[in-house]
C-alpha cells in the first residue's frame, strides 16, 4: 500500500495508458473489419468492369459509349409511352363523379344503370341489332341483372361497378354503330359480391391483370353478323380513342335460324278442275228397258258425255338470268375475347 501511495500518479497513468490501447486496438479492428469489407466490394466491382468490358457488344470506350446510348434509348421509350397515351383513354365510369362531392351512393348508381340500359336497348332497336331477353322475359341487362332491381348495393362495389358500367357501353357502342345483326352475350369479370348471386352467363372466370404500366380487365362478346359487320366491328375497337383491345376472336358459322322465325313459303292456289255434271234421274221403264230391250222404233237415250281430267304439263325449269354467282356469304357467329386497357398513373 505504501508503494501505491508513493507511485498513485505513475499507477492511475499507467491504467489509463491501458485503458487508451485497449481501445485503440478496438477502434484498429473495426477499421481493419472495414477495410477489409470496403476491398471486397473494390474485388467485385472490378470483377464487375471486367465482365462488363468481355461482354459482346462491348459497353464502349473513348467516343463510342454504349451505357450512354442504352440510357438515351431508355428516355426515349418513357418519351413514347407517354405520348401513346392519349390512345388508352379510360372509358368515364357511370355515373361520372363531380370533383368536390362526396363517394357515389347507391341511389345515383341505381338510376344511372336504369338510365343507360333503357339507352342501350334504345340503340338496339335503332340499329336493328337483336338483343336477347332475360330470363324474366325483361329487357336485356347486358350482364347486370343481379344489379338491375337493386336498391342498395355490396360495400365497396359501387366504384368498380361504375367504372365496367362506362366500359360496357363503350363496347356496346361501338357494336351498334357496326349494325351487327344479333348480339347473343355478354360477359365480365365479378367485381362484387352481388354478381354471386346473379346469372352465370354473365360472368367470366377470369380476373384483370395488372402489370407496371396497366390494368387489363377481360370481357368476352358473342354475336351474329356478316363479314363486313365483323370488319366494322375490329376497326371500331381499333379507332377507338379508349383502350378497347382485341384478345382473341373465333369465327364460326352461325346456326340456322329457328323454323318459326323463317317466313312461311306462300302456297301457291291448287289449279281449277272440271266436274262432269251428274246424269239426269232415270225412271223405272228405262232401268226395265235397259235389261230386256225396248220395243221397235223405240228411241235409245244419248250417251252422257264424259271428260277426262289432262295431265298438268311440268313446269320447265327456271333460266338464271345474270352473272354467275361468285359469293354465296353466310352468316357467321363471332365469339371475341377483349380486353380493356386502363393505364395507371406515372410515377
């Protein structure tokens, strides 16, 4: 104790000197952890330039700089999908929501729908394009009868529905404006939990797909018409200014229509015949003269003429008159898988 006493300013030194080493030897292994961490990435990097340099084509070097160039390539495509999209409009949802106003209720959904398939049904009629009847004997909903006697609607249903309501019509649009002859169905994806408990012809199995640049949601159509209708139909999808893209098509012929819808054939009126009058009534002397012979100088009765019914002469074959007939067009049953483009918003 003495000694500690004679040397404390030597001791507390001497631990302190300690303490001082024992963290810079600390303080060197992390810095020498680091470095260590900072040559390994220096390592790959340089394995990463000389695998960059061996590939073909060769990033460029000096005035030819290939990263440059694929960078100036990369701003070019961002430029073109920029401008493509004009041509991707979104179909308006219906109803249209006011900026400023609060969600959409099921009151407006429920009169919007009304309002346009009675629009609907109207342009059919216009367009002479044949629509089906529900199984209700009602007016075609163009697959939203489970909505269509609806007041009040699933929760969180309104907006998606709104928005397949505008892309239905916009479709149906574009079929009248075509004149097709008959639209036989028209199905979507289920967007709500009251499309569990509607027809299933008017449902698809499939679901929208969304990727970076879009959302596609499917839609499959059927209808009858020819092939200029059909040509129609495509460029009307093509020159639409919303994202309406053909998927798919299959072209069949249509079935044949239905005896009761053909027109009856006029049956022509049978040809007059000639009846032969009947004999005049012959009495009792003329039965007993007739077996056992009249007397001499007794007058014979005339012979009753007779006729004989001529054969009608067969109609001769009918001459076609014209041109020969080069194209002999049937109707032809369309089934289209479309797909409904809706980009989503830049980054």
């Amino acid at each position: 104790m003495d000694w500690i006493k004679r040397n404390l300013y030597f001791l507390i030194g001497s631990l302190v000197a300690l303490a001082l080493m024992g963290l810079a030897g600390g303080y060197l292994y992390s810095k020498w952890q680091l470095n260590n961490d900072i040559l390994g990435k220096l390592d790959a990097q340089y394995a990463k330039l000389k695998r960059l340099n061996a590939q073909n084509p060769h990033p460029g070097s000096g005035k030819v700089d290939n990263i440059k160039a694929a960078k100036e390539q990369q701003q070019e495509l961002r430029d073109y999908v920029q401008k493509a999209r004009q041509y991707f409009q979104r179909c308006p949802p219906i109803p249209v929501p006011e900026s400023g106003t609060s969600k959409l209720t099921s009151q407006e959904f429920s009169s919007a729908l009304s309002l346009t398939l009675d629009q609907m049904q109207h342009e059919a009629v216009k367009a002479s394009v044949a629509v089906p009847k529900d199984s209700s004997s009602q007016n075609y909903s163009f697959s939203f009868a489970a909505q269509r006697e609806r007041l009040a609607y699933a929760t969180g249903s309104l907006e998606p529905l709104s928005v397949q309501l505008g892309e239905v019509k916009s479709i149906c649009t574009v079929l009248f404006e075509a004149k097709i002859n008959a639209l036989d169905s028209l199905r979507r994806e289920r967007v709500s939990e009251d499309d569990l408990k509607g027809p299933q012809t008017d449902y698809l199995p499939d679901k929208s797909v969304t990727n970076d640049l879009a959302v596609l949601s499917p839609y499959e159509l059927t209808f009858r018409c020819f092939s200029p209708e059909l040509a129609a139909v495509l460029a009307g999808f093509a020159s639409s200014p919303y994202g309406l893209v053909v998927k798919t098509i299959n072209v069949v012929l249509a079935p044949a229509v239905a005896a009761s819808e053909q027109a009856a054939a006029p049956v022509p009126p049978p040809a007059p015949r000639y009846v032969a009058p009947l004999p005049p009534p012959r009495g009792a002397a003329d039965a007993f003269a007739d077996r056992y012979g009249r007397g001499p100088g007794a007058p014979r009765p005339a012979p009753q003429p007779t006729y004989t019914q001529p054969l009608a002469p067969a109609p001769a074959p009918a001459s076609r008159s014209g041109p020969p007939l080069a194209l002999d067009e049937k109707q032809l049953q369309v089934t289209l898988m479309l797909n409904v483009v809706k980009l989503v918003s830049p980054r």
